[in-house]
C-alpha cells in the first residue's frame, strides 16, 4: 500500500490530533443534510448527500485551507413528519448541536465555521445559531447557508413545472449528478405541477411574505412539488458547479477576514 | 359619559371573557416588536411602535373579524446589545413566549394567528416557531411577517444611501409617520452610508447567501445604516400604507382558509 | 407641531439610546400584568392596566428619576384557563422573561429595578426572581411588589361582600377609576359573595397558611368573588392613591440606596 | 425480637409496596428542608430538623391516615450561599424534584399532598410548583406550608429583639425542643437585634411590601438574626406545639375533601 | 444531659458552619438510594437505607476525616414504575441534583466527594455527573459506587437462585442486617427463580453487552429476582463488612490525592 | 450504469420513503462515535469509523433484516477536551440526540434499534437512554452496545502494555484493518505503558468500583494509554470478526423478540 499524502486530506475527522493542531487558520465546513422523505425516488439522505458533496468540492478546491467536518445526516423536517423514514430533530435540539460543535471549535482557537444545509427546513435554526454566536463569540466568524439557494442562474434555466420544489426537478437532477445509484429511476413519479392543483392554504404558502406552514401530505400525496422525470444528471451538474463556484469564492472571502 | 360601541373594539385584551369566546373565528394578530438601539434621534421602542400600528391598521380594516393581542415590546436584538438601552431576549426564550401565547390561544379554540415583526431579528425565532406548530398543531393556521419587508413597491421608490438599513431612510420615515413626537429630530444623524465605509467582514455581510453577521457596533458608530435626515413623514405613510393594504389582503386570505 | 420636551419622558421605550445612557442612575419600573378572565364585565387586560397606570403614575412622581420599561401583558394564570380569553404563560417561562430582562439591564449598568405586578398569581414566579438574581446579581437593587397588597388602608374601609377577591370590589372600582371606557358596566355581575356559597376546598382555600389552590370554576361560574356592582371610580381613586403613594415612598428609598 | 405493629408505621419509605397500595386514600406528607448556616451554634440542616419533626408529629397524630414521604434536605439558600456548610439548589431545581415527586404520585393514585417546609426560602418555589400542578392535575389536593409562621399565637408571646428572624430566638427553641444534642449551646451568640445596626437596604428589606432581598452577610457577620442564647426547650415546645395542633387540623381537612 | 463530642459528629448537618469551615479537608460521602417497590417484604426505602449504613460505616471508620451528607431518598427507577409506592426521578433531574449539590461544594472549597448508590438504576446518570464535572471542575476528585458490586467475594458465596437480583437474596440479607424490623419477614416471598421462568426478552437481557431493558412487571409479578427467603441477618453482615472495608480503603486513596 | 439491487440496500438513508415503509420489521442499527483525539497516528474519527464499521457489517450478515441509520459523529469526550480537535457534545445534548432519533422511529413504527458505540465514553449517556425509554415506550426493543466490550476472547488474547486502552494496542489494531490509509503509521508513538508512569489519581481510577475520572492530559501527555506501534491489521481482524459474529447472534435474537 502506497502512503497517502497527509497535505491533502479535506475531511477533518481523518486528521490525527497533531495535524489538527496545525490547521486553526482553516475554514471548517459542516454540512448538514436531513432524513426525510423525497418521494418515491429519490433516498431519504438526499439533502445529506448534496450537503457533504458541495462541502467536499468546496474543501477540495481551496487545497487544505478549509476542512470538512463529520456531517449530521439529521436535521428540522415537521412538514414530512407523516411520510416514513422521516426523523425530524426539533429546531431547538438541531440547534443546540450545531452551537455545540461551533463553540467547542471557536473555544479550541478555530475563527471560521461555515455550515452547509442540503435542507431547507435548517435554516430557522441556522439562522437561530447565527445570533446566539453573535451574542456569545462575537469575533467567530460564523456564516451558513442552504444548497438550494446558491445556483440563481442555473436554477432560472431549469425547465420546471408551474409548482416546484421538494423533491422536484432542481433536486433531482443534482442527486443523478452526484449519487446515480442512490436514485431509484424507475419509481421516480410527478408530484403536484399546479397552482390549481394545490389546495387554498397550499397555494397561500407559495406567497412570501407572510410566510405560512403547510405540512407536506397537504400539498401532494407523493410529497414531491414538480416533475422529478424530466431531468437529467448534465443538469444537475450544472446547478452544482454554480453553487460550488459560489460558495468557494465566499469561503475565499470568509478566509480574507 | 358616552357608552363606548363594544363592537368596535380592536384590542383582544379590551374584550371581557364572554366577549371573546365569541371571536372564536376572528384572526388574532400579534404584534412583537423589541428594545433596542435606533441611533440617536429614532426612539428604543421603535420596532414596538411600528408592529402595533400596522397590527391595529389591520384590525381596524377588517371591522372586527380581526384582533391585536398585547404585543411583545421585547425581542431578539444580539446585534445591538453594545448600545445603551438595548434589552435583547435570547432566541430561544422568544421563541418559547411566543410559542406559549399560540398554543394556549390554539388548545382554546383559535385557528389564525398572524404574527407582525417591526423587528427583522425576530424573524429566524418566528421561522422556529412556525416549524414547532407544525409539528404539534397541524391544523393551526400560523403565519408570521417582518413589517419591512411588506412594501417592496415604496421601498424600491424611497431614495436611499448606498448602504441603508437599520434605523435608516425606511424606518425613520415611518415613525415620522406613525409617532412625530417619538422621534428627536434634531438629533437625527447619518450613519454608515457607502459600502465603502464598511470594514471587510460588514461587507461581506451585504451579499446573501451565505449569512454572517456582524455586531452594529462594526457597522456604525452610531449604530445607523443610511441618512435618516432625509425623509418625511409623508414617504413613511406612503410605506406604511403598502404594508397595510399587503397585509390585509393577506390576512382576508387567511380568514377564507 | 410643537417640540416635546424630552426630559419629561417617563416610559424608557420613548428614550434614544444615547438618552437612556444618560439615565443609568434612574430607577427602571416594569410593570407585568396578565391576560386573563375578570368576570362580565371588566377586560381581559385588567390586571396589566392596573400595572401600567401605577408605574407610570409612580415614574411622573419622580420626574425623571424612574422611567417605565415596556410592560409585560401575559402573565401565569393557569388557574383561569378554562374562561375564553386567558393566556396563561408557565411559571418558569415568566420567571425566565423578567429575569432576562432585569439581567440584560443589570449588565449594561443600571442598578435599581422594581418590578409592579397587577396580578396576584405571578407573585410566586418574582420571588423566584428574586432569589435567582441573589445568587447571580447581589449588588443589583432588585424589588417587586403586587398592587393588590399596597392600599391595606383603603381596602380595609371599601366595603365588601364576605368574599372578595378577583374581579371584586377593589379590581373594578380601580378600573373604574383608570379606565372607565374599558368597563362594560351594563354586564358587571355579582360573582360568589359567601362564604356558604363555596365548596369545601374553596373555604379551605381561604385560610393560609398552608396554602392550596382552586381553579376559577370552582369558586364561581362567572369567574368574580364578590360584588363589583357596588363600587364607584372614586373609592378607586382612593385606593390607587394610596398604592402610588407608598410605592413612590419606597422608590424614593430605593433611589437612596 | 418482637414483630412490629406494621399498621402503626408513619414513614412512607417503611412500607413495602403492597403495604403503600392500601393506603391510597391517605394524606402524604412531604417534609422539606435546607442545608444551610444557622450561625455558630445550630447545626446546617435546622431546617430539614424542624421540617421532619412537625411532619411525623402530624402523621402520627393523623394515625395511620396519613404517612411522612422521604424528606428532601437541600433547598433553595441563596441568600446563605456565602457561608461555609450552605448548599443550594436552584429554585428551579427544587420546583422540578417537588413537582416531580407529587406528580408520581398523583399519576399513582394518590390524591392529597401536603408539603411541609422548614425553610422560608423554599416558599416562592412551592408557590410556583402550586400553580403548575393546578394546570396539570386539576384534581390532585396539592397544599404547602412553611413551618414558621404555623404558630402566630406562640410567637406572639415570644420574647425577641427587635431585630429576630433566621437563627434567632424561636428557631433555636424550636431545635433545643426537638434535637437538644443538635444544637452547640456553648457557642450559640446573638447576631443583629436592633434595626440600627442594619444597613440601609437591610432596613429596607424589614418593610414588605414591595419585597426586596439581601444576602446574609450584609444583615449580621455571624448570619443571625436576634438573640439565640434567651430561649429555651420549653418555649420551643409551645411553639411545636401550636404548629402540630394547627397543621394536624388541616390535615383532618384535607382528608375530607 | 452530657455534652456530645462535637468532634465525633460523622453527619455533615450536624456541623454548624464554623465547624463545616474546618473540615474542607475532608471526604464527603453523599449517600443516594431511591424509593421504589423491593417485592412483598423489603421496604420501598431498601436502597437508601443500605446506602445509608455504608456511607455511615464508612464515615466512623474514618473518624472526622469524611461526613456524610444528608441523602437523595429518590432515585431514577422507570423500571419499576407501576409497581405501587415507587416514585421515580427522571435521570435527567437526578443528574441535576447530584450536580448541583457538588458542584456547591466544590465551589465553597470541598476537593474530594464520594457518592455511594444503594440503586443500580442511578448508575447511568451518576457516570452522567462524572463526566459533566470533569469538563467543568476538572481538579475536584469526584468518585461514585453502587453498593451492590461492592463485594463480589461475600456475593460469590451467598447462596442464590439461578436468577437473582433486585429484592433477592443479597438485598433481602442486607437489610435483615441493617434494619430488621423494617422487614415484613412474614410476606417475603420467592420470585422468579429460573432462567426458564423468563420470557424471551428477559432472558435477553440477561446477557450484556449489549444492553436491553426491561420493566420489572414483566420479569416477575412481585417484582423479585431469586428467593429471598433463604437468607440471615448474618449473611447480610458479612456482605456489607467486605463492602465497608473495601469502600474505607478506597476512601483512604481519595483523602491521599 | 447498471441497476442497482435495490433489495440489498443496508444504508437506512438509501431506501425511499415508500422502501422504509416496508422495512418496519427490520432491526435499525444507529451507529455513535465520536471526533476526539486518538493520538499522533490515528484519525479523530477514529470512534465514529470502527461504529460504522461493525453496524454495517452486521446489517450484511443480516441481509436485509437490518438497517444501518445515518450515524452520530460527534460524541461525550470531556476527557479529551484539551487535546485539539476534539469536539465534545455535553452529555444532555447526546442523550437528547439519540432518543429524539429513537423515538421518531418508535412512533413511526419500529419496534428494534440497537446503538452500537465506537466511543466508551458515550456509555453512560446511552444508559440514561435506555432508562428514559423504559418510561415513555415500554414496547420498543432499543438495545446499546459499546464496540470495545464485545471481543472478550480475542481481546484476551492480544498482548498489550501493562497499561492499555485508549488509543492502544486493540484500538489501532482495529483501525488498521478497516482503514489502514486513515493510520499515519509514521506518526503511530507508545504512550503511557506502566502502572508506574502513571500518577495517583490515574492509578486510582484503573480500580473501579468505584469510579473516578481522570482528563487524559493527567493520563499521558500524548494521549495514549499503551503501544500502538506493536499491533497488526491481522489482529484488528479477528478482534472485529468476534465483535461482529457476537453482535450478529445478538441482533437475531433482538429479531426474534
């Protein structure tokens, strides 16, 4: 077995004590995804896998200056509750791990921590996280961020349905990029495409603001909003590499500080 | 003196007993607003006074169908603990108080409740509690608004620094609208107004996705984005006005639910 | 419009923060209240009326020397929660709420702080206060009073049914007195006004100690202990004299300290 | 050795379980107490002393209709925090073990509860956990005492300083009575006796109310207050006594519910 | 009455303060029991009383150089819930007594705390404290033992059913040693006996690691694991005198470091 | 691409949500580990590798029976605080964790989970689990195992350092089998090895019952307790082969309940 090249390790945990030591200047990225339905199929650790696949990327191209820590594969999903293999944390305990992971490394001398959500239903808490540090560690340099909300561009290009969303056409087309084999092709089906198909609270929900909660069995029998089958893993690639080009500028930015 | 029309009361708490269990149908609208620093001319109940007026604007137009409930002059203001006068509860312990109100108004009968921020801090707890309803009162129609974000349209016409924000152009001219005599208008004075004049970190903060923060003491000595020199009391009308109309509509909506 | 005259503000939420620096030697007055039921005819928020008027009336006394912090409006009445109307917070999360507030004041530098209660039932919950702000805060002037219990004189001449209590005699002549628009005299009833009227745990209720708790239904159908029919604005007058006064004695000696 | 007389057992904790499922219908008594300074001469835990003793003296007058639960000797001292031996919970702390205990029971069919303290500073405590009982468990008779202020005549009678209280003249009679080997006579010492020698806020604190607190240190350096070298066994009997005929009469009471 | 050497009191409530002050040198031994069913002839008290004896033997063999504290008489037992008379802290709250009354004295001075279980379902929770006070008081030398491993000579040679434990022979031996007039020799009865008496579960849990539980009404309808009508008061004594050495000798290493 | 056997799925995060709905016989295996110190030559993850390791292994064996939720990687390491890198979850947020998991399932419908933990320090927490479970959902078959305990034979058999455990001889074995390019075998240095090398407290601590801690900086200051430099992939393996064979045995009986 050849020696691998210590320098090149991204992910934290595969770093000995000494050689953890020796990276407090680093960025350290946690990502954090969910367990929680997405439909008939695609895997209940989709917003997991894009949450460790954009860290990862971003880790990679700024070449040991950033880390990505162990992930939590758990995270806030209420709204999908009812379908199975859903394990929701409650805000307030997702938000107390994260906080504890970021205080235990900002008190050991690391400076910039950025958590990286593949779910949508984390970023209440984040943003929770955010002030509490605020209050407490005020010179930590603390950011966060959705997946979802990095590719505009490319988002904006995607052909989709009238209504669409979780687990729909933007979602899928990133998980045939980054896990094919974790897609179940076959049993990939539509969900809801219309306003006129959505029910009135439903529709009220897509005005924003005020914002209004809508458990997901509501909104369409399958839990998907949009059309899983009409795209392909090339879209998905683009919609990663806008979002990881993005966020690795950011982290540039973040590292500047 | 004049017996006073009982029907034609706003305020949930001016209700007796038996009068409110017959506004079981009504929408409920809680105004949460916050303690803290508004530079040197904007008072520290700013964002209390600016929730209420809005609260009670609604409730008026919707001619008794609608409530204001005692509202929460506190909120979560981190950001502005450096500044005299701010008193910031933590996010969690907002999120509880509010939680608390809705659940007791839901386990005794009331079906929407609308929560009306003037405090953009207040938004990720709410976003919180929001979640935790869905879990635990599926059937609750909970909605929740920041004031600011209400009126895009006059928003987008007011004129304003290059960097504008907190106590600035917007929310000075609303409480000149709302409360002249709450605001020591010889004191008013600019604040931050150029990206230029933000340190790194400040800056950094203005591009969204990601979120970071940034204590108001790095933003502003005087803890103000922009010029609240130049607006009138007429612009905050013309503000106040959008984000009344938006949220009645918003709130007749909620009422057909 | 003519220009106020600012060093007449007696609420803090009026002040600008530069003001409230200047006022850290003031003594800081929260009045807490509660939503609950008070019988047919006087308001759900009864009790935070009362809080707000003798704070204020205190800080007027004052001049200057004592400001009125926004009040809290829900209090820890679970012992009303079966009337419509009643918010009730637990008695932890109200003791957490007036201490975050007191804690936050206490280390951005102000020293005195007197809490005003208009209702009986969160008076457990401030000696709990109390106590915590002993062990965390000892140098901190920390007091609180219930209005009920500051006009022995008065109360002792306003003549009474046998039983008198909640929504009785004192509650409405105050109210009366404060805010008469806010009575539906034309729906006051007598509640339960002997003592052969109440059940066996009810009379057991009345002696103390020890001490042992009913809820409202068990004591009236209407939720009132005694006959708030016979009183005036005036004997209100009397007793509400009587507690601003004592209370602005023992402010004074609390400004001395 | 003679078989003991089981039905005459008072100690809850001396029943086996089949023993406990026949006496559901029996008044449990919770003894509690502190462990705490009590100046040179009576020993930490006074209180729990005092607590336990009026609880088995009721239980056996009661005969068999009412049993003594496992004592709790921690409570809530804050005020006694600076002297060597006090050990305080949180009254947060104490309010969960008191509540939790009761609601066990409660849950296990037993359904009249009477807690007995020997320590005035766990008073707010019981008040709070009174209150939340009454929005759980509507049903369960759940009534608290302090020991201290169960034999007004007696202390009438008292001779005291003019300053008396914590360790003064009728707690120390009260522990000579029950546990005379307890008590280091030889170094018992008078502590603070006039209200000249108390500071100004001490002074202020004899006024209630508003309530206001202060540690022990700042009443008396020995954490006394009044003359606990006048008293003896005999009037603390007295004392007992009036406490034991009182609270048993209560009892009666709540058995009759 | 003689005058009791005050320099032989082992009981740390015994002490007055100023003596408490000079002994922050020594050991304190905090015994812990619970209060839950022990079949039909043990006391529901069994465990405190038993983590009493030992606390105390221990105590007097060490001669002023350890006290014990007033004990916990509650323990977390949720495996024994629906048996009559148990009462059953969450671990949760048990963590967070124990905690806190160390975390007292450790902060007023004491170094070396022993805790002595008579319950085997607290050893989670104190394994729980244990490692709280490290990251929090790393240099206080805390320790913690259930009594029942104690002496696995003595326990080796006492005769036992094939499935032994909670209430069976050792238990039962011990306390006819401690406290025989506490025990209902006449309702002592048998309970499971036999590995094929088991359901499958049971049987299971049998076996560690791993770990599974089971509540104790579905092991055996008494709640008794083996016979405990097989054994002497004098078996009882040679089981806690190897427990007292063993536990004096370790005490001895503690009062050395 | 060929397509996957999706019936051989062990990952509970690749299923769909319509595949999980039909697994609900199957034994959940949750995998915890921890990020801590392991040394000069081990990784952080250490822990969390070797939980995955024998969960997944199982689940093959068990084909289909058992799946292996997303696991924990963070776990109670206040022992290792002090070394960089570690990040420590307090006990409390641990357990919180892993029973919010546990019970989303319960409810959910499963009925089997077992934890396996690659971390001993998350031991006591997992017991606490077990407990609180016991009380709230008694039907539930939820098991826990530490990693380490289970090759009682093989461990037996491998030869140590007089002093060995915590990134030792059977530590580094293991990981070297299951990832030996995670080892900087370079790097791999022999800690503490002799009783004799080790201070009182540590002496005292290998001693147990009772049980005292002891921070591993007061252990060794480079964190390892014995040589791990003496150690083989081919004794890794046969320490695994019996932690899985006898986890595997136990999981079929879990299956069988």
């Amino acid at each position: 077995m050849q020696t691998p090249d210590r320098t090149r390790i991204t992910r934290f945990g595969d770093l000995t004590s000494p050689e953890a030591a020796q990276r407090r200047g680093a960025l350290l990225i946690l990502p954090v995804g969910a367990l929680e339905q997405h439909g008939d199929g695609l895997p209940l650790s989709t917003d997991t896998l894009r949450a460790e696949y954009v860290a990862e990327a971003v880790a990679e191209r700024l070449a040991g200056r950033a880390h990505v820590l162990p992930g939590l594969p758990y995270g806030v999903s209420p709204h999908h509750a009812s379908f199975p293999g859903t394990v929701s944390l409650s805000a307030r305990l997702f938000i107390d791990v994260v906080s504890s992971i970021v205080r235990n490394l900002g008190e050991a001398g690391w400076e910039r921590i950025l958590v990286v959500s593949g779910h949508g239903g984390n970023g209440a808490s984040l943003g929770v996280v955010e002030q509490d540090l605020l209050a407490t560690h005020p010179d930590l340099h603390f950011a966060w961020t959705l997946v979802g909300t990095l590719a505009p561009e490319a988002s904006a290009k995607l052909p989709t349905a009238e209504v669409s969303g979780h687990s729909g056409e933007s979602e899928t087309a990133q998980v045939l990029a980054i896990a094919p084999s974790a897609v179940d092709r076959s049993s990939l089906t539509a969900g809801v495409r219309t306003l006129q198909e959505l029910n009135a609270k439903a529709r009220l929900s897509r005005i924003k603001p005020p914002s209004i909660s809508v458990r997901f069995e509501h909104y369409a029998d399958n839990g998907v909003l949009g059309d899983p089958t009409t795209v392909t893993a090339e879209q998905g690639e683009v919609i990663l590499e806008e979002i990881v080009t993005r966020l690795t500028e950011y982290a540039e930015a973040m590292l500047s500080l």
